[in-house]
C-alpha cells in the first residue's frame, strides 16, 4: 500500500533556497534526518507530444530506513509511505509537519488538500481475485471462459464523486499489463497486476493546522469506505488486514 497526503499552498519561490528552509529542516531533522534535493519535473501532454518541464526544487526529507517520506516544494508540503500501518500513525505525523509548517511559514489559506490510498494485487494473486474484489467492480475480469486466443491485457475504470461538503473523490482501479502505468505516482512492475487508486480532496480553504486534520480524517474515513465497498473479507485477510 503506499499512502500520501498533499497540502498545497500559494506559490513561495523562497523554497528554492536552501538557506531558507533551514529553520524548517530543524523542526522535522530529528524524525527525518535524510534530506535531498530534486528537480520539480512537470509533464506536459501538447502538438509536440509528451514534454518534460523543470519547474523548481523538491525537498526530499525521509527518515529510512523506516520508509517515511516529506516532501516540500515552492506550491506543496506532502507526506508518504510504501510502510502505512495505522491511522493513527499516519495522522500523528502529518499534524507534527503542519505544526512545523504553520510555524515556519505561517502560509494563510489551502489551494488543496488531497489524500490518496493505493493497492496492488501483484500476478500471485490474480488467479483468485474474483475472491478478493467484488465482481461488479472487475467487470470484463469476470468472464469466465473468454474465446479462444483471447487474453485480457488491460482494462480500467475511472470514477469521479462529488459531495455537499465540497469535497471530491476519484476511484480508478484495472489491470496492468507488466510495465505499464495509468499515473507517474504508479510505479510499473515487471509483472501483471491489478491497481486500486482512490483519491479524495477539497479545494480553497484558510490554512488550519487543526481543521486540516480534522478534513484529512474525513477524507481517509471517506475513502476506507470506498476501499471497503471494493474489496472483500478474503482480501483483508489474503493481506494482513482486520
């Protein structure tokens, strides 16, 4: 499973500097005492197709080998993990990184705040994955007995939900062939597997430090049911759930 939380905020073109992030990197150093610093890459889809485009810096602070990262870059602050174990957890260090942000730069308002939950069935498992997902979500996956010389190689479904509350979700789930990806955040594997991608988000709102845990745990509860809705028993099981 890897996990991310993304608080966006109004440009600060200061963050490109290293002198500038300092007094943050010593709020957070003790937790993530690994840092390095990356190009902010950008793709673009135009008339001369794919484009890559260097837009500033990203921060990488990481604490391994536990498996946590922080992410900090001139429009963002975004906490993630291939190690997701608890809730708790997971809300106890992005309210410490908020705190430190609200601290350091004292941002006034969220551009957007997403959370985003991702699981994999890897190639093991697909033989029996009519036991591990409902079979109204796996679609052309359900054919029992397709025609001869036929092999499914790919399919996707891509769900879009808006709520009263102003929030929105998004739930894309398929097969990938091996290699293959439907989003950069999705690493290809050398074998086939079976993706769940659930995204919820809200737009503009002023920057809280305890407003937005209390819409990031909103968003979480909102996608666990989604996750729950998707999968069966068998797979918390299959998985290491409860």
């Amino acid at each position: 499973m890897f996990v991310v939380a993304q608080i966006r905020f109004p440009l600060v073109t200061s963050i490109n500097d290293p002198a500038f992030i300092g007094p943050f990197q010593e709020r957070i150093r003790r937790t993530y005492g690994d840092l390095r610093q990356e190009p902010e890459i950008r793709i673009t889809l135009g008339p001369d197709g794919v484009q890559d485009q260097q837009t500033g810096r990203v921060w990488r602070f990481t604490d391994e080998p536990g498996g946590w990262e922080v992410a900090l870059a001139p429009e963002f602050l975004a906490l993630a993990t291939h190690r997701y174990t608890s809730r708790a957890d997971f809300m106890g260090r992005l309210g410490a990184l908020l705190e430190a942000l609200d601290a350091w730069l004292q941002p006034r308002k969220v551009r957007r705040l997403g959370v985003r939950y991702i699981d994999r069935i890897g190639e093991a498992h697909l033989g029996s994955i009519d036991h591990l997902v409902r079979r109204e979500v796996l679609g052309p996956l359900t054919v029992a007995d397709p025609p001869d010389g036929t092999l499914l190689q790919q399919t996707l479904t891509d769900s879009e939900y808006r709520f009263d509350d102003q929030t929105g979700l998004r739930a894309r789930w398929g097969l990938l062939p091996a290699r293959t990806t439907f989003d950069p955040a999705i690493d290809p594997w050398d074998d086939r597997s079976w993706v769940l991608d659930i995204d919820a988000w809200h737009d503009e709102r002023p920057f809280d430090p305890t407003e937005i845990r209390q819409q990031v745990q909103v968003l979480s509860d909102r996608i666990y049911r989604y996750f729950r809705w998707v999968v069966t028993d068998d797979f918390l099981t299959t998985f290491g759930g409860s």
